[in-house]
C-alpha cells in the first residue's frame, strides 16, 4: 500500500488561537477536525502544495511558515505520510471556501475536539512550545523556586523540575511549590516514582530512559489530559516511548555537554535520522541552547531543551 502524503498547517493568528477545520462527514474519517491541507502531488514540493491547498481551501496566501512535525500513520484502509507546517504570517481572511466549518481555538482546547489518529502527535506539537527549561543541579531550595518564577515571568512555558541530588520528601516539597509558581502559566514536568502521580494531578510526568524500559509494556500510566514525556538517547528507547504512548520526548545528547562529558554525541544528522522515524514531537538535548532552535527546527524537532542554556540569572 502506498503511502499518502499530505502537507497540513497549524496556522497560528496574532492572538495565538489556531485554525481547524471539520471534515466532511462523507470524507475519511469524516466528521472530525482536522488541521487544513491536502494531497502532495507528484514532483510538488511540501510548501507548494501547502500554499495551493490553503489558496482553495481557506482562501488565504501563506507568507511565513515552517516545518514542525512528520507523522507516519496505518488506518486499517490506508498509509498517510502527514507533513506539517506551522503558518505564522498569511494574507487574506480564512474561510471555509468548500463549505467547511472553521473555528479558532487556543492551544489548550484543542485537546476538547475530535481529531483523526493521525492527528493527535500534531495536536500536542502544535500545544507545546519549543523550548523546555530543566532546572540545574545542584541549587538550593530558595534560588531553585526564585529560578522558576524568573523563568516563568519571562515567557517560560515548560519547566522539568530536576534535582537528582535531592532527597524524595525535599523533592516533593519543591514540587508543590513549583507546581504552585506554574499554576495557569507553564507546564511543570515532575520525574520520580509513578507512586507519586496521584500527588500531583495537575503536572506532567517525566520519564527517565530506566523507567521507560521498566514500564513501557505497560502503556500509559494515566489519561491523555496529563502530558507524559521521557528521556531518550537511541532508536530503542524511542521505540519504548512509542508504545508507552508519550506525549514528547528529550533526544540527546546532540552535542558534548558538561553536564555528561562521558556520553558520545549523537550529532546532528543522526539526531534528524531518529527524528524521522519518530512521529511525537521532539526536543533535542545537549549542547544545545536557543541559538540552535531552527537548526533543531530543520532536523524535524520541536525545539531546544536545556539547563544552562535557558536558566535565567539573577
């Protein structure tokens, strides 16, 4: 069976909400929504065929736009190679030009509609933001917390609360405390035992690539409202996380790091390699900072993650 592929947008408006689109009820997988785009014809390139479906569809022109995620999706009846682009700039007012509904919607309630399968790794990319801030080691409590909050206050918007120095009671101290300084603003990821997930209802989970080994045969530890990512480092692990059900994962090291000078780099063509194979957003780790976010971007990545890198200063 011969895959399908489709360019599809995550088109963004200045107030951040973002377009979808119902499906007919006569189409496949009719009557869900869905992010616009169409079929990539033979010999078209991505941002071609992106641009002539959004001109029919929606009636708009797209100005500025780029990549974000690929998702390979099995339907029983068919094989569908989605590629996605974000629009961020476009000329023209969207409407339903085939007599589709439209509606604009913040990135949080998307997760309230009905998307195809394939859909939902597009979903969570186009819900998170591509940076992911991993608190150092090292920090004691007071300048840890004073670190969220600057974080938070400067547009911060998914926090991993790591401290593997610190004992379990202190970490969860913290935790509340980080959980508190977050509230409606960031995303707090916690790691630590899965005893701990009913302490915490309002963070996300953190998987270590132990942890993954342990549990992924398991499925997911807790419904699709809670984000759930792990930590991986090679096509194993991303495999694990796969049939786990995350919702994103940390690839790393890409780069030599200070922090794990003892582990080989993956480099960036092999970053992208894995990448390709992987139909969940990703963050590329190690030796990485903000400086290298469309580099990341370009290898088919979310975005960046890092400690030093995005650690505010006093």
């Amino acid at each position: 069976m011969k895959r399908i592929h489709v360019a599809a947008a995550v088109i963004r408006g200045n107030d951040g909400r973002i377009l979808i689109a119902r499906r007919a009820d006569s189409q496949h997988q009719g009557g869900l929504w869905e992010f616009p785009g169409g079929k990539v014809e033979e010999g078209e390139s991505v941002e071609a065929a992106l641009a002539r479906e959004l001109r029919e569809e929606l009636g708009i022109d797209v100005t500025r736009s780029r990549a974000l995620i690929k998702v390979s999706h099995d339907y029983p009846d068919k094989q569908v190679l989605l590629d996605v682009r974000e629009v961020q700039a476009f000329t023209g007012e969207p409407h339903g030009a085939e007599g589709q509904p439209l509606a604009w919607v913040m990135p949080r309630e998307l997760a309230q509609y009905e998307f195809p399968e394939a859909n939902k790794p597009i979903v969570a990319a186009a819900r998170l933001p591509d940076q992911y801030l991993i608190t150092p080691d090292g920090l004691e409590v007071p300048e840890m917390l004073k670190g969220i909050q600057r974080a938070v206050a400067s547009g911060i918007r998914l926090i991993q609360l790591r401290a593997p120095d610190m004992y379990d009671p202190k970490y969860r101290d913290v935790a509340v405390d980080a959980v508190g300084l977050c509230g409606g603003k960031a995303q707090l990821m916690l790691k630590g035992p899965l005893e701990w997930l009913g302490d915490f209802p309002s963070a996300g989970w953190h998987l270590t690539a132990a942890q993954l080994r342990k549990y992924a045969a398991k499925g997911r530890p807790f419904p699709k409202e809670r984000w759930l990512a792990a930590s991986c480092h090679n096509a194993e692990e991303l495999a694990l996380a796969e049939q786990m059900g995350v919702d994103f994962v940390t690839l790393s090291p890409v780069q030599a790091t200070q922090t794990h000078p003892e582990a080989a780099p993956l480099g960036w063509a092999e970053a992208q390699r894995l990448i390709a194979g992987f139909s969940h957003p990703v963050f590329l780790l190690g030796g990485v900072g903000p400086g290298e976010r469309e580099q990341a971007w370009e290898a088919g990545a979310q975005g960046v993650a890092g400690i030093r890198a995005f650690w505010p200063e006093a």
